[in-house]
C-alpha cells in the first residue's frame, strides 16, 4: 500500500554522502547507522553516555546530555539531517533544533507520543479506536475512573514509562491504594481499562514529507514482564484483520503527519476488535524482523523517508522470528553461537553491561514456516518465553 505522490524535487532530497544526526546513541541510532553505512551517508550521534552503541559505528560522537542546548546546536552545525531514535528527549530542544537544522520528524509528534494522554487524545480525535480511559490526578480521581472503568484497570504514568516500567495492574478495589501511592508524584497518571486482548500486533509504516507511505507486514508481539519478548512474522491472523491493522496504522501516520517511520501497536480482541494501544515515531523493537526478512528494512526505509528519496519495497521474503536477547540470556547464546543454524542471524548492540532485563540483542530465524522458526527458537533453549503460551495470564501475574 503506498499513498501520496511518489515524485520528489531534487532539491528536498537529502544525498547519500551527507551527514546524519542522531539524538540517542541505542540500538536503535547503531542500526540505524549501520545501515546509512550502505547507503553512503555518514553519522554523528549526540548522547551522553562515552562509546554508546550508535557512537561505535558513527563518524563522532557528542558526550551531552540530551537537554544540552549548546549541545543540539553543534549537532546542528555537523548534520545536514536529524532524526531521533527513542522518545525520552526534551521536545523544546528539538523544536530548537528545527528553528535552525532539516528536522523532518520535527517535535510535534514528539510532543505527542510522550504522554499517553495527549496520545490517546489525538488517536481518538483521529477516529482510531482506543482503549477506554480517564485521566487521573488524585486519589478520588482514580476511585471514579475504577467505578467507571472497572477492574481489572491499568494505571499508568503519563510520561516516562516503557517496557512494562511506570504502570500498575490493578485487579481489585484494595490494590488500588498500593498502586497510586507507587505512582503518585511522577506526573499525570493515566488509568486504562484492561483490553482483554488474544493477540498483541504491530504495524510499522514509513511515510515521506510528500504523504507517500509504504507499510511493513503485521507483526504478532508477545511480551512479558512489559517488555517485548518474540515478533512473530507473518502474524497468525486472517487476511481481514492484517488488512484492517494496517489500515488502522496508515491512518494514524496520515493523520498525524508523520514523517519517517511510525509504529503503532495494537489489540485484537476475541470478537476481532482492534483497539491501539501505544505509538513510537521511530524504528521499533517490533520491526527489527526486517533486517532479514524484508526486501527493505525499516532502518533503510526510515533513512529514505526523513531523507525524502524513494520508500523501498516492504515485501516478506520469508517467515521470520524475531526474539530479544536480555542480558539474562546472552552468555547461554554465546555458548551456542558456534553452532547457530545459519537460518538464525544474531545482533548484538555493543552495550558493556549485561544487566538481566536489558537488551543486549536480537535474533532474526528464517525458515520455511513461523512454526518451524519457533521451533528452531525453543531447540536452542536461551529463551524463558518464545511464545504466548509461555506468558502467564494477568489474573496469575
């Protein structure tokens, strides 16, 4: 699916050769560079943290924390593009940054995805169905928002979270008290309903600043302890539900003028409802199946886009697993590494400290079908979860 006019004026474009800012030196920015590298464009990368992964395979670094003005303002003057590659970062700097650099993503969007109620908001605004939900700023609110809501409820910071951090499941009236005081003073909360979901998908859609977009393939996510475990490619869904995901995703792209890529993940409920859960205007961990997959993956499809040249082709090549290496699994991949099937493709980021939670990794496994890539996954015994049936239900969490 590709909308919009797909010709481009030579003087919008951005030419390989040309360098790239990055705002965040994670995975994310290295593989974002890694394949720039192909394409010709060269790399800085502003992050406080010496010798971050993105840093390692970019032409220099900028050691700033990311609210540095005088920081943003020397990446400025290196980078003939920028883009960011995660969320965490002060809007106001990049709003800056587009008063004075080429910012195709701009702040905007930024802005938006920051805070899930300005998100659900502006999905809703948007017709994209999205779970109930009320805001929350202070206990009585809370009470009401259950009484209207009821359990079980997700309580959430507005800002801040990711992978599972930042948000209370609140299954009955007495763990309401517990789970406010946790969260109170870390900004607005947010309380959702609680979808209850069969299946967790993710579509990943790149868009140029001419409207033209091309979206990936439906992915199927299974997380655990908040943090995504397993992609699952092609998703184990009926054709109507993958058409009607990615429909749901361009629309958010499209009306949300979104520029480069934009990930919008999803609910599927038993009755075949899709309800969006969460945004990120950047790669995703959920399309990481790409690098091995696809014809195009989304760290080149991202380039293109922000760099205003031609989407590539988004097409599968092949049924695709992608698990995450935490650092609770890497040294029993390491031992394993030597011998790897060949159909496993294993990237790793470069980070110094393996921390059990952290991700350290990914592995693409390509094979004739998802139930043989699956397979393949649990043979190498690495993995707590590989898929869905190895997640305990949130009545038993």
């Amino acid at each position: 699916m590709e909308r919009g006019i797909d010709l481009v004026t030579t003087a919008s474009v951005v030419l390989p050769g040309s360098t790239v800012g990055i705002l965040g030196g994670g995975q994310l920015g290295r593989m974002l560079a890694l394949a720039g590298r192909h394409m010709g464009y060269r790399f800085v990368v502003l992050d406080p943290t010496p010798d971050a992964p993105a840093a390692q395979v970019a032409d220099r670094q900028i050691v700033a924390p990311f609210a540095d003005r005088e920081a943003a303002r020397t990446l400025a003057a290196q980078a003939d593009v920028i883009t960011y590659e995660f969320e965490h970062l002060d809007a106001n700097v990049v709003a800056e940054l587009e008063a004075r650099a080429c910012v195709p993503q701009g702040s905007r969007l930024l802005r938006i995805t920051q805070n899930r109620l300005m998100e659900k908001r502006a999905l809703e605004a948007s017709g994209i169905p999205v779970a109930p939900f009320r805001e929350v700023a202070s206990r009585a609110d809370l009470e009401r928002a259950l009484d209207e809501l009821g359990f079980p409820a997700v309580l959430k910071t507005a800002t801040g979270g990711y992978d599972g951090k930042g948000q209370r499941v609140i299954r009955a009236r007495e763990e309401a008290e517990p789970a406010y005081a946790d969260l109170a003073g870390r900004g607005p909360l947010v309380l959702e309903a609680w979808v209850p979901f069969v299946k967790e998908l993710s579509v990943v859609v790149a868009r140029r600043p001419d409207g033209a977009m091309r979206p990936f393939p439906v992915a199927e996510n299974v997380h655990a302890s908040g943090i995504l475990r397993t992609t699952i490619v092609p998703a184990r869904v009926d054709e109507a539900t993958a058409r009607r995901a990615t429909e749901l995703a361009c629309t958010a792209a499209e009306r949300l003028n979104a520029v480069g890529l934009l990930a919008v993940e999803m609910f599927l409920t038993a009755d075949g409802t899709l309800r969006v859960n969460e945004l990120a205007p950047r790669p995703h961990n959920s399309g990481h199946f790409t690098m091995d997959a696809c014809v195009t993956s989304q760290f080149e499809q991202h380039l293109r886009a922000i760099c205003n040249l031609p989407l590539g082709d988004a097409r599968l090549l092949t049924p695709v697993v992608m698990v995450n290496v935490l650092g609770a699994h890497l040294p029993r991949l390491l031992q394993r590494l030597p011998h790897l099937d060949g159909r496993v493709k294993v990237h790793l980021y470069g980070k110094a400290e393996a921390r059990p939670m952290r991700k350290m990794g990914h592995v693409n496994i390509v094979a004739d079908s998802v139930a043989e890539a699956l397979a393949m996954a649990r043979a190498l015994d690495v993995w707590d979860v590989v898929d869905a049936g190895d997640v305990k239900p949130v009545s038993d969490a």
